[in-house]
C-alpha cells in the first residue's frame, strides 16, 4: 500500500469513527434500556411480529 493510499486509508477510518460517535451519541444507555425489557421496534413492526412475550428475537437493519 502506496502512502498515499495508507493516508487516505487513515483518513477514511478517522471519518467513520467520528460519524460513530455522533450518531452513538443520542443513545446513552441503550444496553440498559434493551436489558430492562425496553424495545426499539416500531408499531408496525411490532404489529407484523405477533406477540414475541417469552421469546427472544434480533432486530437486524442496516446502520
């Protein structure tokens, strides 16, 4: 990898995790709220899932 390229590659890498940050940033204890039984579904997708008392699902998306 050419300097130039490794810079760029930093670069890169320093942009990501600033927008991580930021975009972390208005989720304060979410580990605690999901923990406590808490959700981040929307209705409709509560809607569309049933009733999931007494199971376990994943909420994959992109972001």
């Amino acid at each position: 990898m050419t300097a130039d390229w490794r810079a760029m590659h930093e670069q890169n890498r320093k942009s990501w995790n600033a927008a991580a940050a930021a975009h972390n940033s208005h989720k304060r204890d979410q580990g605690g709220f999901l923990a406590e039984g808490g959700s981040t579904l929307f209705p409709d997708e509560r809607e569309l899932l049933g009733d999931i008392v007494g199971k376990r699902i994943a909420h994959l998306q992109c972001n």
